[in-house]
C-alpha cells in the first residue's frame, strides 16, 4: 500500500537548499514593440534571470490612448512612470537588472535617476539621446507607405529585413488607431535627451553599439557620451545596425549574461570602442582629402 506521508516521497530540506531564486531582469524596448523585440533574447537570458518584459508601449492600447485623450503627453516620463508601476506592483523584487534598446534605454537612464537603489546593473543597446539627432525612416515609411525602407534601416544585413516583417509592418500601419499612437510617441520622443542623467547613474553599465547604426546621427559623438558615466563598459559590433539584440543576437545574448553575472572579464579588440573611434577618425580623414581637388582656373 502507497504511503501517504508525504515527507517520505521527497527530500524537502534538500530540495529547499538547492532552489536558488534567480535575480529578475527585465526588457524594455523601443519604438517596437516587446515581443518584435526579444524574441532572439528572452529564451537564453531565462537560463539564468527570472526575465519580465513589461508591455509599456502598446500602440492600439487603451492606457497609451486614453493618455492622449487626457491632453497627456506619451514621452519618456509617461514610459517611466508605466515601467515604475509594473515593477512595484507586479515584480517587486529589487534591485533589478535592467536591459534595453534604443528609445527604451532613456526610460531605463529615467527610473536609475529616479530609483537608483532599485536598480543593480543596466544594458544599454542602441541607446537613443546621449548625443545627436536620429534618423527616423518611420517617419518616410509612414508619409510614402515605403515599410520596405523602414525595416531595412535598422539593419546593416538585408537578409534581417525579411518579406514577412515587411508585411507584418504593412499591415500594423493600416489600423488608424495603432498609426495615431505610433506617431504621437514619435512626437513626444524623438527631441528627447538623456545626456543630463548619465553621470550621475551610479549602477555599473554596459552599453552595446551596432557599428554600421544608421539611425543615430553621430555614433562616435554618442559613444564620447556614454563615455561619462561612472561605471561603464561599451563595446561596438562590426557591421551591425540599430538592432544589435537581432542582428548579432548569439553574441549579444552572451554579452548581457556575462556582464550582469560578473563573468565578462575583458572586451576582444575587434570590439573596443577605441578601436571604432581610430577606424572612423581615418575614414573621416580619407573622405576629406579625397573631396579637396585643387582649384583649377581657365
């Protein structure tokens, strides 16, 4: 007969010694949408972190229009405030380790400036603000219907700008209520900086650059930037867009894991910003000498 004591079906003191909780990491993204995002991320980062990735920028949604509807404006204290809650209330675990790409590292560097004792370790990929303007093709896309352009500018490899996520863009602008919300973050957004938080952001940070990014408008004046911050480590991927997590998914995943798991003893050379900034200086210099032709008079 089967016993029904249950202490003698598993060892619960040793089962209780060996679960380890592991530390939450939460995703925030840009002008895209979460899951468009992460999806290369989320699984190998799991093996590790307790990865949350909070829905704070949903264009069709009800939060962000009824924002809008209030006179509100959708920018990066809006996206903040969203981020704040959804780690009070549904997280509530900190410090928190804290990744993001492009316009959701400015929401990042505005919580670390708010609740620097709830944040451990930052990533930044791509980060919007530091320095510069932005090229923002979506807007183009929008004005021409020309989605082919708006995908292919984020990365420097066309095969990343498949004909399915053509399509799946293609078909997000056509609902009015989801285009409106696009543009009205743009709106609020695409002007702002966070180049005033970074050096007083005391957690250590990695930022990660895609070096053929075609969206930010001065890449080396942006990596002087990030530069400034007490505790960071920057590294800059060789042909790689504006969406380094995709494009060079395998190795950036690594990056992120190490770093937050105090496991990334040094950055190889072919990644050094130094390096990048050596290697743009002497084009910069060969393009100038190459445009001063000698006047020639008749």
């Amino acid at each position: 007969m089967m016993s029904t004591d249950v202490r003698k079906w598993f060892d619960l003191p040793m089962l209780l010694h060996s679960y380890k909780r592991r530390p939450p990491l939460v995703l925030v993204n840009g002008l895209a949408e979460q899951p468009e995002s992460w999806f290369a991320n989320r699984a190998h980062l799991a093996r590790h972190f307790d990865v949350k990735i909070p829905e704070i920028l949903v264009y069709d949604g009800r939060p962000l229009h009824d924002h809008i509807e209030r006179g509100g404006e959708p920018g990066v204290d809006y996206l903040t405030d969203r981020l704040e809650r959804f780690l009070d209330e549904y997280v509530v675990r900190p410090p928190y380790h804290l990744v993001g790409s492009s316009l959701g590292c400015q929401v990042i560097l505005s919580y670390a400036a708010r609740r620097p004792a709830d944040v451990e370790k930052i990533v930044l990929i791509a980060p919007s603000g530091l320095h510069g303007g932005e090229n923002l093709p979506i807007v183009d896309g929008v004005r021409r219907s020309d989605y082919d352009k708006l995908v292919r500018s984020v990365f420097h490899q066309g095969r990343f700008a498949s004909e399915e996520l053509v399509q799946a863009f293609e078909h997000k602008f056509q609902d009015r209520r989801w285009k409106k919300g696009v543009l009205r973050v743009l709106k609020a957004t695409v002007r702002h900086s966070s180049a005033g938080l970074i050096e007083g952001i005391d957690a250590p940070t990695l930022v990660i650059w895609g070096a053929s990014d075609q969206v930010l408008t001065d890449l080396p004046g942006a990596i002087n930037s990030a530069a400034r911050m007490k505790r960071v480590r920057q590294v800059v991927i060789p042909h790689c867009g504006h969406a380094p997590q995709i494009e060079k998914a395998r190795l950036v995943n690594q990056l992120i894991s190490r770093f937050l798991r105090d496991k990334l003893r040094s950055i190889p050379p072919a990644l050094e910003p130094a390096r990048f900034l050596i290697q743009h200086a002497e084009r910069q210099s060969s393009s100038s000498r190459g445009s001063n032709h000698p006047l020639v008079t008749q």
